[in-house]
C-alpha cells in the first residue's frame, strides 16, 4: 500500500466485541484495537484503517 500511495483496510466485526461476550467477544475486540493501532502507526502513509461493528441492521463506525 506504501508503494501506491496509500489504501484503505476495513474490518467488520459485531455486537459481540465486548468483553462479556466470552473468548469470540474478546477476539472481536481484539479486531478494533488492531484496526486502530495501525490506522495511527500508518496514517501518514495515507492507509487508513476502519471498524465497522454490524448489529442486527445497525452499523456503527470505529
């Protein structure tokens, strides 16, 4: 991505990325915080990273 200027990496994950949610809530939360690590590691090189938590027809943005 470095080497054409940039790019986009979306991840979709759900309702369960809470802790709560046992080991597959955790995993998905696990999801957002690598999502947002490297959208800040790598937003100077013009990538950008995105969450998008799909729940039951609701989407919300991370």
């Amino acid at each position: 991505m470095r080497e054409r200027g940039g790019g986009r990496i979306v991840n979709q994950t759900s309702r369960g990325a809470f802790p709560e949610s046992g080991l597959y809530g955790i995993s998905k939360l696990a999801l957002v915080g690598i999502t947002t690590t490297l959208a800040k590691r790598s937003g100077r090189d013009n990538i950008t990273g995105q969450t998008i938590h799909v729940d039951g027809g609701w989407i919300m943005r991370s």
